[in-house]
C-alpha cells in the first residue's frame, strides 16, 4: 500500500481578503489562498497514481498539481487544513469515487481517498489561528489542523 | 415535418435545463430528445444533427464543472462524439455544457473556473456577438441581452490564447462588461469548424418577450426573445 | 440480535421516566403510561424499535401535539377554552371557506401539501418547512438538508408534484452583532448563520433545477440564539394525480439514497430546546444533503407518476421508514422486511434503519407488474430501488428483520397520543397614550437611512446566489424593472400548459407581535394576499399556509401570544376567504444563554400561492416611465407601533396599526379589476418602510422622477407627515397608471379609499414628496439606490 499526496493550485488564483473567512472585522489586515490536498492510499504504481489525479482531480490548464506533500505556497503565517469527521458526508469524495469505481481498466486500486481543504494565511504582523478556526470550520462536521511556517522561514 | 431537423439533448445526473432548452428547440423548429447518458449509443447520434449539453450540474459538478461529465461521456460514447462533428454534425453547450464540451476537448483549449467573486451569478448580462459568421448566431443582432447562472464561468486559457481566440475569430461571445472574469470577456466559443459553439449565458431562458426583466424591452417582432433567434439560427442553418 | 425486549410493565412512573429520559425518548410519564397500558393489554414487553417508533410518532415534531393542546387562556376577551388550535383557527376556518367557494382546494392537511386548482387539468400545492435547529449548529447543512427536505414534501404529494419554485425566508441576529453580546459558547455569529444558510440553500435548490423566487429575511437580537430557517417550495400536478389510495395487492419499493445512522433522532431533536451541549452531543442530527441524488429521485418518480406506475408515494422525512411506511401501511396493514434496506454502513441495529432519518429517499407502493418497467427506469436515472415489503388486508404493520418479528403496532388499539393541557395569557400592553404627531427635522435623510437598514435594504447579494431562472418559467423575477435591481412584490412563475402562471407570495410582521400579536396575525394575512394581488393573482383566488415559531410553550405568555396570533390570522383568512391549505409548527426556539433563557418573539410566516389569469395581469412593481400618474389605494394611518421608523427611534410604546380586513378586500377586489382592464401599470405594496420607502423601490427603475403630495394621501386618525410618510398602516397599495386613467380609476375605486396622489415626469430623477406645498423630501432617486442597494454588501 502507497499514499500519494498532491496538493493542487490555481494558476489564476489570487490572494483574498481574509476577512472574507471570518464574522467581525480584523485587527490588522490579512489575505488568504485556497488549496485543494487529497490523499490517496493505492496499490499499484506511483506513475499510475499521478496520473489518475492528473487526469481526474486537476485542470490541464487552470491548475497545477504538487506531489510529495510539502506545502505547495510559501510565505504564509500559517496554513489551516479541514475536512469532513470521519463519517460525514463528503459529497465531492463520493462523486470521485463513484466515478472510478465506474472506470474500466483501473490502473490502481484505490484504498482511501481524503479530502482536504487548505487555506494559506498570510499577514505582516503575525496571526492568531483562533478565529479562523472558530468562523471556517465546524466542530459539528469538520476536523481540522493548523500548520505554522517554521520559524527558519517559509518553504 | 419532412426534414425536421433532429436535436439530442443529453442529459446527466445533476442536468437541470434539458426540460426547458427542449422546449426551446421545439420552438424554433425542431424535433428534440433527451438521453440519459446510460442510454446513449453511437446509433441514436446518427439519428441527430445537433447534438445539446444543456445546463445543471452534471454529478454535481464535484471536483470541477463538467470533469466528472467528460469522464463518463468519454467512457460511454469513446469519441464518438468528435466523429460526429467531423460528419458534420453540430454541437452546442449551454453553461454546464460548455465546460463538459470544453473539458472534452471538443472546444479550444481552457478551462472555466471559478468567477473571481467566488460566488455563483444569476443575473441578465449584456453580449456582443463577435462570431460573424457563426451558425448559431446568424439572426441576432450585434449586442443583446440573455440571463446568466453560474459559478465556474470564467473563462481562462495558458498564455495569451484568449487574445488569439479573438483573433481567429473563435470567440463567439463577450460580455459587455466584466460580469465573473472571463479572459477577454470570452461568454462563448467555437471550435474551429465552426459547428460546436460553448457559451455560459442561457439562451432557453429567454425564448419569450415575457422572460425579460423590463416589461418594457421590445422584441423586434412583439412576441420572441433573443435565445429564440440562437436556437432558430442554427435550425435554419441545418435545414438549408 | 438487532432488536432488544424493554420490560415496562412492572415500571413506576418514575421508572418510566427515567426509561425515557435513558432512551431519549422525549415522551412524558402520562405519555409513558398510555404506551405501558398498550403493552399490558397485548401481555407482552414493547421491543426498542416499537418504543422508538411510537416516541417518533408522538414527538411534537409529527404529532403537533401544542396545535393540538387544550388550553385555558386568558385574554382581552376573558378566560376561554380553546380545543385545538388547529381545529379551532386553522382547519375550521377553511371548512368554512370551502363551502363558500366549492372547487378552489382540491386537497388540505392530509396529503405532504394542500392542492388548488390552477386550471381544469392541473393543481398547484405549496408546502413549507422549518429547519431551525439542525441550522442552528451548522448552517450549510442545516439550510441545504431543510430545503431537500421540502422538495421531497412536493415530489411525495398526490402521486407525485413536480416541484417548479422554492422560496426561503430566514430570522437572523444582524450581521454586524458584536461578538462581545453573544452570551454564550458555541453558537455561531450571525453573519456565519447567515452565510452559511444563504450557501446551503443555493447548493440544494441550484443543484436540483427549482428557481428560487421568493424569500425574506428578518434581523432581530432575539434569533441570535434561533436561527429561524422556512423553507418552501411549489409544485405542479395533472389533477387527476392528487387523489392516491393504498390497497392491499401492493409492494412497497424505497428509491434513492441509502440507510445510515445519520440523522437518527431527528424528529425528537427539533422537539427539544437548545443549549450549549446541542451543539456538541447532538452531531448525529447533523445530516449534509445530496441533491444530485435527489434530482435523480426526482427525475425517476416524475417520469414514473407520467407513466401512471405510482399507486401510493409519500417521503422519508422525519421518523424515516417508520412514518412513510406507517402512512401507507398502518390501515390496509402489510409486511417490511428491514434486511433488505440498502445501508450505508453494517451493523445498524432494527431500530436504527426503521428510524433513520438519511435524506433524498423516497417510498412508493406500486403494482407488481410494474416492478420491471421501474428497474429499468431506476437504472435510466442511475437510483437504486429497493423492494422493501408489501401491503396486504390484515389491518396490522409488521416489521422484520432476519426473519425476526421486531415491530408490530395495532393502530386501531393504540390511542393516540394524550392531549396535552396548557395555560396561556395575554393582554395588550396600553400604549402610549394617544401620541402626538412626530417631527422630523429631515425626512429626507431619515428616507435614506431607512433605505439602508437591513430591514430594507437590498437582499441583492443573496438573490444572485440563488437560480431564480432555471426552468424557464419565472415571469415576475425577484429583481426586475428595467434595470434589473428593483425590488418586486411577489414571484410569478408560468405553469407549462396553462395559460394561468402561479403567484407565489409571503409575510411575516414578528416586530409587531412583540406587543399585539392579534393584530401582527391580521396584517400578516393582510400583507401575503395584498403582495399575491399586486403581483397579479386573482384574490378570489388564493391559498395560504401558516407557519409559526415559537419559544416556550409552556410559558403562559408565549403560548397567549401564539393564541392571539391564531386569532388574527383565522379572522383575516375567513374574511379574504383565503383557506389555509398547509402549515407547520416549530417549538422549542428557545436558548438557555449565561444570562438566562432567550426566546424569539412570536413568528407566523404567512405564504401563499395565488392564481393570476394571464400574463397580462402581471405589471411588476417597478415604475414605467414619465408622464404618468401615482395613485394610492388604501387609508394611510397614524400608528407607528410594529414600525421599522420607530425601530430605528426608539419609540417605544407605540400602537400597531390595526387592519380593516372588509375595506382591504374590496380594493383589492377593485385593484383586480383595473389591472384586467389595463389601467395599471406597476404597483408596489406599501410594507416596511412606509409610503416613502415603497415610492423610493418603485423608482428604483430610473425611468422617471416622482413628485408625490403627502396631503392628498386618503388619511383617517389624524397622521402627520412623518407619519403618512413612514407608517406602516396595511392595506395600501402605490400604483402607476396612464394619465388618461384617472376617471376609469376612481370610478372602479369608488367607495375605497383612493386618490391621485402625483405624477411621473421623466424630467428629472427625483423623489419629491411635498406637504403644505413645500418639499418634504426633495431626494435623488440613484443615490437612494445606492444606499439601499450597499445595505448588505459589506456582509454578504
């Protein structure tokens, strides 16, 4: 059994307003990025795997795909990721699923499939992750980790 | 009718307009099916001449609009459907549509990703048709109105294709202003041979005078919409 | 083994309580008692999915039993008994309309929604829902699973309505609330509610191809803790599909999504009051909506209704199997076979797949011969169909699983739930006394600031996010005019096949009940048939629904609000002889904040759906041009109280307007007449805000300037200029009209309350309103749109 890691970004993204992703106004200006990560545990091999999530879960034109499980930004304050808890619904997972489990001459076997949602904070003066916590995810739905750049300065 | 052109509207899990550009179809003259994909076979595209993608969410449009879509028609139809433009069949893609057409390759290079607001629009927009000899445009005049719904209609392409696309005349469509960050405005585009058209506005929605937001707007004949004369272009175009 | 053997019949009612409150049953003793009495006549132990099945079925989620309630009230009118709610206000009020008007309702109260005809082949139904609690703790889902919810409502009603219109109406604390005042842990801002609620009702209906062409938000303090989410939606039925019956000969066959634990305890959830521990413990009634796989749920039972395969169909809402199957099942009596359920996960346990509440399902009873030709269709539309029993004549429902008997109800033996017994009272607060005339030192600015207060202010931002188009059918828009941007009335979607469109309408006054809820239940009424008139339905024909929210109804004086509420609204209802054909009831809205318990005030949400003749007869409510003239229909009053004016002053005390249903009923009788005859040519309702604000929204067109004299205003009371410019007295109606239909106009109005009050001139863009021949509010027309139009946008 393999896991792939493979984080994907928008070529035309920008950054945004972080205060965007929260309910009352902030302290000190602050802009945001949106990744997509997905990890896929598979039999097989690792040139088949890229390739399915080339072919499947990114855009040949609009999107680049970063394998190997560093963050693919830098410069952040730090990054949050969040997915659905272990039993919630994840619609986009099923649909992706559904679809391979529909493919003739699957060139893997796919194990596990997780989803996560990574935004990338970026402020001058420092941030507290709290908030975004608080106003992003939902303890009701989702789990989440936050990742702080390393003190040595950003990958 | 004899010769009643013939329209095939396929239609995914998740398509939501085939109901209603059916409709439209019929009004301009012609006859028209919906197939659900785990009906289609290659013999019922011979049946057609125009071949329509309508709009919705095809499987929900989960990881991206219309990727799910092009996995399914390419697993169900090979490339059936590039042999049935080359026949000199037609194809149009309406929102939805045009993602699934241009994920399936059947349009110029680019992708439709999301608006820059991050939101989904449902709003009239203002066009300018710029395909001057587009079938599918033949009956319209150069600016006109039609209603828009969507969240990945910006329409973006590596390099300066966008410009290019303008250039050889690809672009069918463009927004009169910058409604959701389309490269060069682009709402519409065909391919080369000038028989597939994308566009992301909703010509089905505005078939009628009624459907315009102004009780006022003034249909150049009292009784049709501008998605009427899209739909009676291409219908007159095929008849021929 | 999956199921287990309660002993109860040796238990105390303190031991029965405690088995309650152990199970989580949410049944009282006395309701514990009944069950016991059941089980010691048949000698035998209930098992857990018969105590699970019954506690579902009595919860106050199914079984309304408030509605229901015998209550002592004691009110302005003395002390009283009042029987039933329901029957008393809502279900006789409609009897009596019904005679009066034989034919209208084709279907009320039985069925997933009430029917009226539309034309001689078709009927529309409407049916709303409230998913207050499960939005509460996560919006997104909440929202998304409520309106998912409602359209199932419609596909499950008669043999099956195809849904055509959604509408979503939303209480909410503001948006700009300080974080500082939410009083307690883990309860999410406004503004996340708010986002999150506004998304998950765009994923849903967006997803599912239902335009969604109607809503309204409220913004109060008080739902900081109660989120108040209604969900709506139309639907479109061949007459002939209304009336289903079930029959003997039958088998049952689930369609759609699998079987999971996830929203187990649904129904008894939403019974239950929050706290911060709801937003923790209660995760498993946090369900996320699938709406592609109820669009092919939706896809299957429509084609299948066409191809006349649909016998009986109803929806897996709350209580899961056990309610849809108990629907179809518990008379004509039939067997279900629980093993052959497709689940989402093994080890569900009898009671666990018989109560799941797991969205986008759907139950049918079909003939066997039609079994082949559904399989085909489910396979067409990519949904999986189960056979999961049959009907049979024995008169008794029984349930098994791995050939075990788990279940087994007789319903002819098993009363119903006890009737609950309740105190309630109120009494109109004495207002200020008789008030004198307010000043304003500028009209103007106070027009402005009104136009910008979230009360008012455009909901743009979130009508964008929502498909109101999709289908090709939405005639009036909920932003229309010839710019696109203006506030309408009332939604008008045209029915295929018919030349009658369906107007679909709504309101809701939750300020004006803090202090009469009487007279918020006749205004409401008043408002929701006066936007259906305007936006071009005939008032002879049209329907409503009452959906209330309430706090505690065991509080003597929020149940006394409520009464007074029904009052009003079953007054107003007989009179403009609109029968109400549906409605809901949430209870519970209440919080146990650090600073104690938080209700929301009394909400009646009003809607209803009415019948316009042509499209001819739909005028918007968006000013044409110049050269014309404006009329105001209706009395305009002095009482502030229930006011958005006052709100913003802080006058306090104020007197409601009172409704006088007969004179509204005969202008809008009269309105009908002069839009059919073309003497009209845009009309707006006047509502919150006043005259001012309504004349403001009409020239939110840009077609022409307005110029308005307050004093020739049809005025009773004594109103001074703010308040002819701010009241919000019902009943009144701003209309254009062409210059030469000034005669026509007071010769149809005559013996109403009517006048010529200006004109249009497309000379200059301004909103001019003048009194005593000066100018009271001399405004431009774009910059009061650019204060109403950014009300929201620094939020949404």
């Amino acid at each position: 059994m393999a896991t792939l890691t493979a984080e994907v970004t928008g070529n035309f993204d920008t950054r945004g307003d972080a205060k965007e992703l929260v309910y009352a106004p902030l302290d000190a200006p602050a802009e945001f990025r949106r990744t997509r990560v997905y990890q896929l545990e598979y039999e097989g091999a690792e040139a088949d795997a890229e390739a399915f999530v080339r072919r499947v879960l990114v855009d040949a034109f609009a999107e680049e795909v970063h394998f190997g499980g560093s963050p693919a930004l830098g410069g952040y304050t730090f990054y949050l990721d969040y997915g659905m808890k272990p039993g919630a619904l994840d619609l986009e997972r099923e649909a992706i699923l559904a679809s391979y489990r529909g493919a003739r001459n699957k060139s893997i076997e796919i194990a596990s499939l997780k989803l996560i949602q990574r935004i990338y904070l970026f402020a001058d003066g420092g941030l507290e992750p709290g908030r975004f916590i608080r106003d992003v995810c939902n303890p009701a739905i989702h789990v989440w980790d936050v990742t702080p750049a390393r003190t040595t300065g950003a990958a | 009718m004899e010769n009643q052109p013939h329209a095939l509207l396929l239609k995914f899990p998740g398509t939501n307009c085939d109901a209603e550009t059916a409709r439209a179809l019929e009004a301009a003259g012609f006859s028209a099916e919906v197939v659900p994909i785990t009906r289609i076979d290659e013999a019922q595209l011979e049946r057609a001449q125009l071949v329509v993608l309508s709009g919705g969410f095809s499987y929900g449009d989960y990881v991206m609009a219309g990727r799910l879509a092009q996995l399914e028609t390419e697993r169900k139809l090979g490339d059936a459907l590039t042999a049935f433009r080359d026949r000199g069949g037609y194809l149009l893609g309406i929102c939805n549509g045009f993602q699934i057409l241009t994920k399936l390759g059947l349009l110029p290079d680019g992708s439709l990703i999301h608006n820059t607001s991050g939101r989904f629009i449902c709003r009239w927009v203002e066009l300018e048709k710029r395909g001057v000899d587009n079938p599918f445009l033949g009956g319209l005049p150069d600016t006109f109105e039609l209603p828009i719904a969507h969240a990945e209609g910006r329409f973006v392409a590596p390099g300066d294709a966008p410009d290019r696309y303008l250039a050889e005349g690809l672009v069918a469509l463009t927004y009169g202003s910058d409604v959701n960050g389309s490269s060069c405005a682009i709402a519409g585009l065909s391919d080369s041979t000038g028989r597939v058209l994308g566009l992301m506005p909703h010509p089905e929605r505005f078939l009628w005078k009624s459907h315009h937001y102004d009780p006022d707007w003034e249909s150049p004949d009292g009784e049709w919409g501008m998605g009427y004369y899209m739909f009676k272009s291409i219908h007159d175009t095929i008849a021929a | 083994m999956k199921h287990r053997e309660i002993p109860i019949r040796d238990l105390d009612p303190d031991g029965l309580a405690a088995l309650s409150e152990a199970m989580k049953l949410s049944l009282s003793a006395e309701d514990m008692l009944e069950i016991q009495l059941y089980f010691a006549e048949g000698r035998r132990e209930p098992t857990d999915v018969e105590l699970e099945c019954i506690a579902q079925t009595w919860s106050e989620h199914c079984k309304h039993r408030i509605f229901g309630a015998r209550i002592e009230h004691s009110g302005s009118g003395g002390e009283e008994v009042v029987e039933s709610l329901f029957k008393t206000y809502i279900k006789a009020t409609t009897e009596r309309i019904m005679e009066r008007k034989p034919g209208f309702v084709l279907g009320c109260f039985v069925d997933n929604a009430g029917f009226v005809k539309l034309d001689e082949e078709r009927a529309i139904c409407l049916k709303l829902e409230t998913h207050n609690h499960p939005s509460a703790i996560e919006p997104y889902a909440g929202a998304n699973t409520g309106l998912g919810g409602v359209i199932r409502d419609i596909l499950g009603a008669g043999k099956g309505a195809k849904p055509v219109a959604s509408c979503d109406i939303f209480c909410f604390g503001s948006p700009d609330t300080d974080a500082a005042d939410i009083k307690a842990d883990d309860v999410i801002h406004p503004l996340g509610i708010m986002r999150g609620v506004v998304r998950g009702v765009r994923d849903y209906g967006n997803r599912m191809g239902i335009p969604t062409v109607a809503g309204a938000i409220q913004f109060d303090p008080a739902y900081i803790y109660n989120p108040l989410v209604f969900c709506g939606t139309a639907g479109v039925i061949p007459t002939g599909d209304i009336d289903k019956e079930m029959r003997g000969d039958l088998k049952v066959i689930a369609v759609g999504g699998r079987t999971g634990r996830d929203g187990l305890k649904g129904a008894t959830f939403s019974s239950m009051a929050l706290d911060t521990e709801s937003h923790e413990s209660d995760q498993q009634a946090v369900q996320i909506g699938n709406p592609i796989e109820e669009k092919k749920v939706a896809d299957f039972v429509l084609e299948a209704r066409g191809r006349g395969l649909v016998v009986f169909i109803t929806d897996c809402g709350a209580g899961g199997f056990s309610s849809a199957a108990g629907e179809m099942l518990s008379e004509v009596g039939g067997n279900l076979y629980l093993e052959r359920a497709p689940l989402k996960e093994p080890g569900m346990t009898s009671w666990e797949i018989f109560l799941s509440e797991s969205q986008e399902r759907m139950v049918l009873a079909v003939e066997e011969a039609s079994l082949p030709e559904l399989r085909e269709l489910a396979e067409t539309y990519e949904t999986e169909l189960t056979e999961l029993g049959e009907s049979d004549d024995s008169g008794i429902l029984k349930v098994w699983h791995d050939g075990q008997l788990v279940c087994e109800l007789d319903n002819s033996r098993l009363h119903d739930a006890p009737v609950r017994r309740l105190k309630s009272e109120f009494n109109v607060a004495a207002p200020v006394a008789d008030a004198a005339p307010l000043e304003s030192d500028d009209p103007g600015s106070d027009l402005a600031d009104l136009l910008a207060d979230f009360a008012v202010g455009s909901r743009e931002p979130v009508i964008r996010e929502y498909d109101h188009e999709v289908q090709g059918n939405t005639v009036l828009k909920p932003l229309a005019g010839a710019t696109g941007d203006a506030p309408q009335d009332a939604a008008v979607v045209r029915v295929d096949g018919s030349e009658r469109l369906m107007a679909m309408g709504l309101s809701l006054l939750p300020e004006w009940g803090k202090t009469d809820p009487y007279a918020m239940g006749r205004a409401t009424v008043d408002e929701c048939v006066r936007a259906l008139v305007v936006a071009g339905a005939d008032p002879e024909r049209i329907a409503l629904l009452d959906n209330f929210c309430v706090g505690n109804p065991e509080d003597p004086r929020e149940l006394g609000m409520l009464v007074e509420t029904c009052k009003g609204i079953a007054e107003a209802a007989d009179a403009f002889s609109a029968p109400f054909v549906s409605g809901k009831d949430s209870f519970y809205n209440y919080f146990e904040t650090d600073e104690g318990p938080v209700s929301i005030p009394v909400t009646c949400l009003i809607s209803g759906m009415g019948v316009v003749p042509d499209a001819g007869h739909v005028t918007g409510s968006s000013l044409r041009g110049g050269g014309n003239l404006l009329a105001v229909i209706g009395s305009s009053g002095a009482d502030m109280g229930g006011s958005v004016y006052a709100r913003r002053k802080s006058l306090g005390g104020r007197k409601v307007p009172e409704t006088d249903l007969a004179a509204a009923l005969a202008s809008y009788e009269k309105y009908h007449k002069a839009v059919g005859e073309g003497l009209v040519l845009s009309a707006h309702d006047l509502s919150e805000g006043g005259l001012a604000v309504a004349a403001a929204e009409m020239g939110f067109s840009l077609r022409a300037g307005m110029e308005i004299d307050l004093d020739k205003l049809p005025a009773a009371g004594g109103p001074g200029v703010v308040e002819r410019l701010f009241a919000e007295t019902p009943s009144r109606i701003l209309i254009e009209a062409p210059a030469d239909a000034a005669d026509a106009l007071a010769e149809i109005f005559s013996g109403s309350a009517f006048a010529v009050v200006g004109a249009t001139d497309a000379g200059h863009a301004k909103l001019r309103m003048t009194s005593g021949g000066s100018a009271v509010v001399d405004a431009d027309l774009a910059a009061l749109k650019d204060r109403w139009k950014t009300s929201l946008t620094p939020y949404y």
